[in-house]
C-alpha cells in the first residue's frame, strides 16, 4: 500500500511527500491543484524532501503543478527533487524546465 500526502504549510510551501505512483498520483493530482488555485501566494514552492519513492507519476505531478499555477498567475519552483525523480527528469530533457527559478 501506498502513503502518500499533499498539503501546504503555514508559510506557504506545498509539502509532498510518500510514494508517487499510479494509485497515488491521481488524488494528489486534484489536491495538489486545489490548493496551488486557494492559495494567496505570488509565488509558490513544491518541497520534495518528504518523497520517499517515485516513478514517472511524480514527475507528471510537478509538471501539472507548474501548469495550474501558471493558469493562476503564480510563479512554482520546486525544492528537494529526490534523485530518483531527478534522473527522470533527465532522460526525458526536463531538467532545466524543473529547475529554473
């Protein structure tokens, strides 16, 4: 089974964390968005450090990330990308997309 959470902090942050997968995705999909549109925050900042394990899912998940807070007007950077959603990252050319500030 797999534990997996979204939600933001006082300070603003989006904290992730858990196993992303395929069952896990979905409902942190639509949480995920909920809170990036109820968010007051300009700028907003997805903290990884909480991830435990992710395959391609959680990948996807940063990327619909930034596109809901682009739709938003909100400006997404993400913080502590674990090395196993890095490496994703670069096989699929995405790094520089997911790392820039």
């Amino acid at each position: 089974m797999s534990v997996s959470a979204i939600r933001m902090t006082d300070s603003g942050e989006v904290m992730l964390s858990g196993m992303l997968d395929y069952r896990t995705g979905p409902g942190l999909r639509k949480q995920g968005r909920a809170l990036i549109k109820a968010s007051k925050a300009a700028a907003l900042v997805v903290d990884c450090s909480g991830v435990l394990k992710s395959s391609s899912v959680g990948l996807s998940l940063l990327l619909c990330f930034m596109r809901d807070a682009q739709e938003a007007g909100k400006t997404l950077s993400i913080r502590a990308m674990p090395e196993d959603m890095r490496e994703i990252a670069q096989v699929s050319d995405l790094t520089e997309l997911l790392t820039h500030p």
